[in-house]
C-alpha cells in the first residue's frame, strides 16, 4: 500500500483545521478547502486495522508494509480531534489514534492522547478493555480483573492481570484471545470487530516488551530477583523503545556507554532501570548522577524519589559551594545510595576530599552535549576527564544526550573505544509543528523534510498599537 499525493494533502487540510481551531480563527478567514480531509477516515481505519490482523496471524510481509505507515495515520487520528468538527467520534479518534502511535513505537504520543480520555467504558467490551490496557501501560493506572471468573472474556481479563501482577502466562492465553476474537467477529458488530484485533495486536506487542520478558533477558537477574520491583504498583509494565535499546546494548549488565536518546521518550525511567540492575546485581552500592543544570537536577530528584522505594536514598547537594556533604556510606542504615548534584558542585568536593569518588560505582552524567557550552561546558568536560582517570575502567560509567555530533570521538576519548554507542534513528521525539509568521499576519507550518509549507494558517495574527509612555519616543506593537 502506498499513500498518494492526494492523500498526504488531505493530512495538510486535516491538521490545517485543527490549527484554525487553537488560533480561533473565525470561520468566514477559512481558506477554502479543495478536497474533503474527512474522507482519510476510511483509509486510516484500514490501515491500523490491517496493521493489527498482521501482528494477531503473524504475517511479516505485510507487518513490514503497513507499519510505515501508522504514522500518517496517527496523525490523522490526533488532528481529526483537534478539528472539532466531528466531536461524537472523538472518543474513536483519541484511541485509535494512540493505538496508531503505540503500535508505531511512539509511547509518548500514545500517551498524550490516552490522557485526553475521560469516559469509562465497559470493560469488558474490546473498547473499554483496551482503554483499560492503555491506562494501565502508559498512565499507570491500576488494572482490575473481575471478582468472579463467569465468562471467556472475564477468564481472559484475569489472565492479563496475572501476567502483568506476576509474570505469568497461561498456555492456553493466546489460543482463548484467538477464541474471543471468533466470538467478537460472530456477533457482527462492525466496532467491536475494529477494536477486537486493535486489542489484540496492542496486548500481544505489550507482552512481547513486558518488564517482566525484557528485564531478566538482558540482565544476569531471573524473574524472581526481579520479583519485588515489577509486582509492585511503581513498576514499569512495558519498556518503551529507548529502555529497549538500553536493554539491548547490554548497558544493564554494566557497559559504559554514550545514549543519545531524545527529549520525551522516557529517559528518567531509563536511568531508573540502569541504576537498579546495579544495585540488584551487586555491581553498585553508590551512585552518582550528575547534571548541568539546577533545575535539571531537581526534576531528577523528585522523579527518583518518586519511583525508588525505602531501602534505596535519593539525595541531592545544593548548588551553593559549601561543606554540606559527606561521602561516608559505610554505616547507612540505607544499603544502595543515590546522589544528584551539578558540576560545579561534585568539583568542589572533590577539590575538599579528593578520595570522595571512590564511594560510587556507577557515574551517569546527563546532557552531556553541552560539553560545547561555551562557560559551564569546559566545567564539566574536565570534571568527566577527572573521574576517568581516577576510576578507570573499574567503575561504569554513562554518558547521556540528546544528540552528540561526535559520539564516536568521545567513545574513544573516554572509553579508549570500548564503549558502547547506543543510537535509534527511529526512537522520535514528541513531534512539534513549527510556524513562522508573515507580513501578511498569516503564519506558516513547515516539515523539516520539505521546502514547501504543509499548511497555512490566514489571520492568526492580531495586531494591537500598545499605549506609549512619555519617555519612550517609538510605537509598539502587540502580536497576540
């Protein structure tokens, strides 16, 4: 299958009418639209559909073909609710279109639009079911199972719930989820035809990036040395891309590593599962996580409390440069220990006790791009440069980014090129829409891919004179 020109149109109109929405843009200024975006609707539907019916009857060849292009059709979804033009599907816009973005590996996007979705459902329903996924995968929500196991559905509803609670899988779970769809497509309801093999696809994909599959195939723990963590409410139920990749470059059995992972794709969870395969391994009882902002540092502060339990301490140095730190862990009622801090700060320790870096085991320094910051960059290059040559290659070390023009020249600088380069070009930041305003008010929206604007938006710019003051000579203007 191929999307025509045609079509790729229509998605211009379909997001141009959500943009027209969010400006307010009165109808009477709306260009006149030559072809009817709404009429995407059938060839999206068929899409996700056929995407699901590859993953349920395992057909590799048209998997290959209808995944590049869920992204067209999640983005149909996503606009077709912002439009606001037909608002009695938006509950179907809003899950098809996280399906859409879920199946296509984008979590983050999945999840926005999840988040938007404030009806209940019968849960029972393959609606309401995979809402009820969704909201347990990407919003952390708890999962309920029925009290009294009475029909096919509800056996297969407590067969989920056990596998993500414990881990485990009843042999007879994917014969009696093919079971269920038969039944779902005898009963003739064409929406719960449509959302039965979404449920399923979505549920089959879930369990094959399940913490409890991934976590003990990448490190050297079984299921029960990771039994504690993934049965309790704070666990990870799937791993997204980025701690797939993670998992993947053996960074969880202690490769130092360079990860360039972009904003919004779940990097605090990655560290998260980083430092506790240190811990539960015994390769760490200390680490360090340094990064060159305050704010930076708070926020991964408050995240980690958040997830870690008792018996794991998050601490964070203030940014003022005095004594208000010690490195003696030994006699810590806590058994693994956590500490934040900026690099100016961990320089100045070190400048005090010297021998401080030996406490830590495991070094994770993030936004390590801005090493080409041109003051607190030089800062930070010596502060690595100094704890390589202090710890060696006895203790790992992570170095974390967005995007590193020179990846490899690190790797060899830092590692002596034994490090491991973990990169994705498919693992996508939130996507963003870019505008740029004209003289003529109207504002312009560009890929990054294309020299031609995808859309335009007319009038969307008010322009109001602003009151002058006596001593200021000029006229201003207010673009709202």
């Amino acid at each position: 299958m191929n999307i025509s020109r045609t079509s790729e149109t229509m998605l211009k109109y379909q997001k141009a009418k959500a943009k027209l929405i969010e400006y307010g843009v009165e109808k009477a200024d709306y260009p006149a639209f030559p072809l009817d975006s709404n009429e995407l609707s059938y060839s999206t539907v068929y899409i996700i559909s056929r995407y699901a019916e590859s993953i349920i009857e395992d057909d590799s060849v048209s998997r290959n073909d209808f995944f590049n292009h869920l992204k067209f059709a999640s983005q149909y979804f996503d606009a077709a609710v912002s439009a606001d033009d037909r608002n009695t599907h938006d509950l179907d816009f809003l899950l098809s279109g996280a399906a859409a973005y879920f199946l296509s590996n984008d979590f983050g996007s999945a999840k926005v639009l999840c988040s938007k979705i404030d009806t209940n459902l019968d849960r029972k329903s393959p609606q309401g079911l995979l809402l009820s996924l969704f909201r347990s995968f990407l919003l952390n929500k708890v999962f309920l199972a029925p009290i009294k196991i009475q029909t096919t559905i509800d056996s297969f509803i407590r067969d989920i719930k056990r596998f993500f609670d414990k881990g485990q899988l009843d042999k007879s779970f994917y014969s009696k989820a093919l079971e269920i769809r038969e039944m779902v497509y005898d009963q003739d309801n064409p929406l719960d035809v449509y959302y039965v093999d979404i449920l399923l696809a979505v549920l089959f994909e879930s369990i094959n990036h399940s913490s409890w599959v991934l976590l003990p195939r990448y490190t050297s723990l079984n299921n029960n040395e990771w039994i504690t963590y993934l049965s309790s409410k704070k666990a990870i139920k799937i791993l997204w891309p980025s701690q797939q990749l993670i998992c993947e470059k053996g960074i969880l059995k202690g490769a130092n590593a360079i990860v360039q992972l972009p904003t919004g794709v779940g990097k605090t969870k990655s560290i998260e599962l980083v430092i506790r395969s240190a811990f539960y391994t015994e390769r760490a009882n200390n680490a360090i996580i340094i990064a060159p902002l305050r704010s930076l540092c708070n926020e991964i502060t408050y995240d980690l409390t958040q997830s870690f339990e008792e018996g794991i301490a998050i601490n964070q140095f203030s940014d003022v440069l005095q004594d208000d730190y010690t490195f003696s862990f030994t006699n810590d009622e806590n058994k693994n220990n956590v500490m934040v801090c900026t690099p100016e700060k961990l320089s100045y320790i070190m400048h005090h006790q010297p021998d401080c870096i030996s406490e830590f085991d495991l070094f994770i320094f993030d936004e390590a791009h801005m090493f080409d910051d041109g003051y607190r960059g030089v800062t930070y290059e010596f502060l690595v440069s100094e704890i390589k040559n202090k710890v060696g290659v006895s203790k790992q070390i992570i170095l974390l980014s967005a995007v590193l023009s020179n990846a490899n020249e690190i790797n060899n600088w830092l590692f002596d090129g034994q490090g491991v380069l973990a990169s994705d070009e498919q693992i996508k930041p939130t996507p963003k829409s870019i505008g740029f305003v004209s003289t003529t008010r109207d504002m312009y929206y560009f890929t990054s891919k294309s020299a031609e604007f995808d859309f335009y938006i007319p009038r969307s710019i008010d322009i109001k004179a602003l009151q002058k003051k006596q001593e200021i000579r000029m006229n201003s203007i207010f673009h709202n």
